[in-house]
C-alpha cells in the first residue's frame, strides 16, 4: 500500500505542481494516474522513489514514511519504467535487464541468467541479448525497460508513460503484454499516462488528474465511465464515453449496433431459431 | 636521405625523448582537465569561471609561459619539468571545454533513469556519465595529443632534447633536409598516437561504433524513404 498524504510541491521556480494531494493506492493492483500534460503525473510518480522530494505532507509504503528513508536504497526496490526507457546505451541488452541486481551486488552470472528469464517474460526474443539498445526497435526497447524495471522482483514498480513514443500497434501489443504479466505477478503498479484509452484498459483504479494535482475523480474505469464526477471529467472522458455508449439502429430490417460516432460495433443477434440458423 | 640514414641513430634518440616529452602533457592535461570539465558541468555557477580561465590561459603565448616557468617552480632552466608543466596547462586549457560539452551531451534521459533505478552520485558518475561522455572525450584528446605533439618542438628553443632540435639545428646550418626530417618526425609521432587513441576508444567503447552505425543506418533508411 502507498499512502500520499496531503501532498503539496513547489518548485524552487515558484510552480506549484501538486497542491494537496491525498489517496491510498492499494496493494497488487494497478492504479493509474491520468490527466493532461503539466498535471503534475511525472512529479508525483517520482515522489514515491524520492527522485522528488514533496514541499509538505508525508507517503507511505506500507507502515514507513518513505522521508526516513535511504534514498537509493529505496529506489533499488522499486521499478521504474519510463518513456524513451531510460537504457544505458552502452551496456548490451542482457546487461540493462541486470543493472539493478548487479548494483546491489548479485554476481554476474546469476543476474544474467536472472535477466535471460526476465527477457522471456516481458517476450523478447533471447537472441537479442547481446545488442545494445540502439539496435532494439522502440517497442522492444520498452520491454527491455519493463524486464529492467521487474529485476529485483520489487513490489511496486513505477512507470511513466512507457508506452507513450511507440506506434500504436506496438503499444497495444504493449498493453496486452502488462495485463498479462501483472496477472501473473500481481505488483503494485503506479502508471502514469495521458490517453484515457490506455487508463481505462491498464487501471483498477484510476485517477483523474487537473492542474496542480487536483483530483478531478477516483475510481474504478466502470465508476467513472457510468458516473462522470463533474464536466470536467465528462469532457475528459468524453470521447472515450461517446465510443463505448452503443445503441441500437435497425437497417434494411435487421438490427445493427453501432457506437457513439456512428460506426458499426457489431450486429445483434437474437435468440430466435431462425436468426440462428442465418447467422 | 644519406643524411638521415647517417643520423639515424642521433634521430631515434631525438625521437624517444619526443615522445617521453609528450606523453606526461597528454596524460596529466586529461587527468586533470575530467575533473575539471565535470565540475564545470555540475555546478553551473563556476562554468564561467572555469571556462574562462581556461580560454584565457590558452591565449599566453607559449615560449613565454616556458621562459617564466623557472621562475614559478623554481626549477633550473633546463629542467623538462618547466616544458612539461607548460604543455600540461596547455592541454588542459584545451580540454576542459571539451570534457564539459562531453558531460553536457550525456542524456538527461539515461541519467535520470539512471538515478531512478538506484545509482548512487559516485556509481552514476564512474558507470554512466564517465563512459558516456567517452566518444567526445576521446575527441578532444587527440586534439590535445596533436597539438601536444607539435608543441614539444619548442621546447629545442630552450635547450629541451627532441625532435625540435631538428629545426633548430637545421636551421643554423641552412640544411633544409634536417629541418624537413624534423617535420616529417612530428607528423609521424603525431599520427602514431592518434592511432593509438582511436584503437584504446574502440577498446573501451564498443557500443560507440554501433551507435554511430545505427545513427546513420537511421539516416539512410530516411533519405530512401524522402527519395522513394
Ligand atoms: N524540475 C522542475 N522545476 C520546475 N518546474 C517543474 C519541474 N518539473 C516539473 N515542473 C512543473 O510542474 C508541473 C507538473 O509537471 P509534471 O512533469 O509532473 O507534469 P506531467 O503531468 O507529468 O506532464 P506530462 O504529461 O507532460 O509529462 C508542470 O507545470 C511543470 O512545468
Ligand atoms: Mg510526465
């Protein structure tokens, strides 16, 4: 569990990115940040491994306040994942997957083999192992961040917008290759995002961020897509809403549905033994 | 060429001692100007300083700077130690720019995650930012290696050994081919050790090639795709 409470931070430059923040985000579920850019995601995210340090109010992971805690100790137990994945050019692919366990002092050899399973994991192909970054696609790129960010097996693990520079076929394969893993490993992830699209498919809970850390509204996806908080999450959510609100329309004497923008979603089938058989 | 094969063995002393007046410059001005160039780069309030002092450093007019040096060490006049520490400033006048743009083009991006995953300031600089920086380190030191090179050649003006007596001799005689056996020494040390430097970067830094390949692989495949 990771507990923000009353959060605020203000940037040696005057900015108030967040201004009393305040949630719980549960344990072994993933709870995703969403909001327009400057919304203070990023600033937040890196709260939680003390890359920034808040103005006023305290986090928690589980019972300790993270402020009387060692800094890099503590963000040696925490993935991170970020957009453009944040390798090290110059150390191989096997390597980057290691970095964390070689730098708390596992061997060599343990951590690459470690590494080699991990490449399995996030689905990238063993061969690659010996490249260096340059040479990966961006979307392999960002599975190697991911099997990075998962090397010390940490409870949570951040990660801001990693999918965010990758085509959008890549980052849908992307996407349906974290559900399955955190299906298997249950982490406590804390995602960062912009596209709703990608909250409402990723989150248990997902936050909806205004300017300066405002919480316009929290909730399950369903919560939110049923009950929008305020406008400001309607016209947020909007698109997203008008998509997925499917109605009935009947052409040439059979029903169709259709969705919000008026583009066939699928044809309805009913019961009936002739329908059946036709279809 | 009689000449210089009845000179040689007088050339290959000259030549040796060339080279061991170099090498301390070129070593000790890297040494020193790394550190230097980081700070530069870490604290932003003292790179004007530093850079500037360096800039000015470099306009002294070396015979000067050597001429004075037993005055400021207080060594003999012809200690090499007053053209070694000479050539020392030189080179770190010159490279300290340099190693503060080669920690500057180190990716915020690499350096941040870097922090993030749980490098320590002391780890970060010696396993990330240090070989980052290695390609325009390594630049900038075969700068200094050339000039460094050349500039030994001044130190027969006052009485050092190397391949500047060449000239110098060369030049009471009125013997052109001395002068020109001298310059073409020089050139060829100079080009030795600039071979030298580009084999030990390809040693140390392997993924800088495939950086580059893959940079202009990138390119490539873009000028194909304007041009189809
Ligand atoms: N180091 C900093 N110094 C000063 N201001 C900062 C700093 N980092 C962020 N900010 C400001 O804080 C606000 C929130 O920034 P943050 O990076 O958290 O936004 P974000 O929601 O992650 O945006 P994006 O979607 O563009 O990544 C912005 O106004 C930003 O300009
Ligand atoms: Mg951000």
């Amino acid at each position: 569990m990771i507990r923000f409470d009353g959060i605020s931070k203000r940037f040696p430059d005057g900015t108030l990115a967040v201004d009393d923040f305040t949630i719980t985000i549960p344990s072994r579920t993933t709870t995703v940040f969403v909001g327009s850019s400057g919304s203070g995601k990023t600033t937040l995210l890196r709260m939680v491994n003390r890359m920034v340090d808040p103005t006023s109010g305290s986090i928690h992971i589980d019972d300790d306040d993270i402020s009387t805690l060692e800094p890099v100790a503590l963000r040696r137990r925490i993935g991170y994942v970020m957009q453009n994945s944040g390798l090290l050019p110059h150390r191989t692919v096997v390597d980057n997957v290691a970095t964390v366990p070689l730098l708390t002092g596992v061997s060599k050899r343990e951590a690459r083999a470690a590494a080699l399973d991990l490449m399995d994991t996030v689905g990238l192909d063993r061969a690659l192992a010996d490249r260096y970054p340059s040479q990966l696609s961006g979307g392999q790129q960002q599975r190697v961040g991911v099997a990075r960010g998962l090397a010390i097996d940490p409870n949570i693990l951040l990660m801001d917008e990693p999918f965010g520079a990758v085509d959008p076929l890549v980052r849908s394969e992307l996407q349906q290759e974290l559900v399955r893993i955190q299906k298997d490993l249950a982490k406590t992830i804390v995602f960062v995002t912009h596209d709703i699209d990608e909250a409402f498919l990723l989150g248990d809970q997902v936050v909806i961020l205004k300017t300066g850390g405002r919480i316009a509204q929290v909730g399950t996806p369903a919560e939110i897509l049923a009950n929008p908080a305020d406008e400001f999450v309607d016209t947020f959510i909007g698109a997203e809403r008008g998509r997925r609100a499917l109605s009935i329309q009947t052409v040439n004497g059979k029903e169709v549905v259709v969705d919000g923008t008026g583009r066939l979603a699928g044809i309805l089938r009913s019961p009936t033994p002739e329908s059946g058989r036709s279809a | 060429m009689t000449w210089v094969l009845a000179n040689l063995g007088q050339i290959w002393e000259l030549t040796v001692a060339h080279v061991l007046l170099s090498i301390a410059p070129i070593v000790l001005g890297f040494l020193l100007a790394v550190p230097i160039g980081w700070f530069a780069y870490r604290f932003r309030v003292s790179r004007g300083l530093v850079l500037t002092v360096c800039g000015l450093l470099y306009t002294i007019p070396s015979l000067a700077l050597i001429v004075a040096m037993p005055t400021i060490l207080g060594t003999k006049i012809l200690d090499p130690l007053n053209l070694i520490v000479t050539l020392t400033l030189y080179a770190i006048a010159l490279m300290v720019r340099t190693a503060t743009d080669a920690f500057d083009a180190v990716s915020t991006d690499v350096i941040q995650s870097s922090t993030a995953v749980g490098f320590g300031a002391w780890r970060r600089f010696w396993q990330v930012e240090l070989p980052l920086a290695g390609p325009v380190l390594l630049a900038g030191l075969r700068v200094v290696s050339t000039s460094t090179v050349s500039l030994v050649t001044l130190g027969a003006l006052v009485g050092m050994s190397g391949l500047g007596y060449l000239f110098t001799n060369g030049y009471q005689r009125n013997f052109p081919t001395e002068i020109l056996t001298g310059i073409v020494g020089t050139v060829l040390i100079a080009v030795v050790f600039d071979i030298l430097l580009v084999l030990i970067g390809r040693m140390l830094l392997p993924w800088a090639r495939v950086d580059d390949a893959a940079r202009r692989g990138a390119g490539t495949a873009r000028v194909k795709a304007v041009a189809a």
